[in-house]
C-alpha cells in the first residue's frame, strides 16, 4: 500500500516537474522511488526463487533417502532369516562331525549332508556366505576372540589357530562373528 501511494506522490511530482522548469536534483529524487520499488521486486523475487531452488533440492534429497532406504531393504532382506537358521545350521554340522559305524546311521548322515548342501545352497544365493577364518589374520570386525593361545613356530601372533564357531555375513554386514583362538 505504501508503495502504491509513494508511486502516486511519484507521478504527482513528475507532472509538476513537466510543467515548471526543474533542476536536475528533483528528477533523480523522482527515479529513487522508482528504483527502490524495482529493487523491493527483484529482492522479493530473488528470494522467493531461492526459496523454491531450496524446496526443489529438499525434495529431490528426500526421494534420494527413499530410493537409498529401499535398497537396502532390498539388499538386506534376509537378515533376520539367515539369523534364525544358522543354529539349525550349526546343528546340522555337528551331526555331521558324529562317526556312524553302520548302514543305517551312514544313510541317516547322508541325508544330512544333503540338507545341509541344500541350505548353503540358498543361503548362498541370498548372499549370505561364509566368513574365513583359520589361518587369517584377526579382524575384531569379523571375528570374536574367545581363547589365545602362545605364538609358535606354526602360527604368527594375530592369526587365528582353530575355529570354535563358524561366522556369517550378509554381502557386506556381519551377521555373527566367527568365534576363535588366536595365537598372540
């Protein structure tokens, strides 16, 4: 509203310039308020253009999050199943460590191993797979030290001497850790 009034005292003051002789002092007070209500447009706009930019670039961040969350939704979906299955998987294992002196048990540890096959199998395609760890280095993000034993001609310090538990993971996340000794 003030800008209008001042627009209209504006052009009130240039027709009274037209009609007497005006020095050049005058004529420059009249463009100020013209400047000023051009320089108040292009601030506003200015600011209302980084506004939208902001808006733009805080949308275009949030799809990003979502398009990032969903892949790893994705990728990481068989967490918790392949979580659940690794003591059935460990027990299949330790009936296999069992020795059979008949037919019948030799047959029975067959099949075993067959489920057993099957289930690494799948868990394999779900990208889930076996920590190594015998004979490698120690890494206390992949492995759980729980015994040491002294360092000996067959063995470096920080390398894990035998496996007490197998460790998984899922491509790149752990799932649980391989349980070990290490010779230090």
């Amino acid at each position: 509203m003030v800008a209008k009034e001042k627009k209209h005292e504006a052009e009130e003051e240039l027709e009274e310039v037209e009609t007497t002789e005006a020095d050049p002092t005058e004529a420059e007070e009249i463009d100020i308020p013209e400047l000023s209500e051009v320089e108040a447009l292009t601030e506003k706009f200015n600011e209302m253009e980084d506004k939208f930019l902001r808006a733009r670039a805080e949308i275009a961040n949030m799809s990003n999050r979502n398009k990032n969350e969903r892949e790893q939704l994705v990728r990481y979906r068989s967490q918790d199943l392949g979580k659940k299955l690794l003591p059935a998987i460990d027990n299949l294992e330790r009936a296999l460590a069992t020795e059979v002196t008949d037919d019948q048990g030799a047959s029975l540890k067959k099949g075993v191993e067959m489920v057993l096959e099957s289930l690494s199998v799948a868990l394999k395609e779900e990208g889930i797979t076996e920590i190594k760890a015998e004979g490698e280095a120690f890494d206390p993000n992949l492995h759980q030290a729980v015994q040491t034993v002294p360092v000996d001609d067959d063995h470096k310090a920080d390398t894990i001497v035998t496996v007490l538990q197998k460790g998984y993971q899922l491509h790149d996340r752990v799932l649980r850790p391989a349980m070990v000794v290490v010779a230090q």
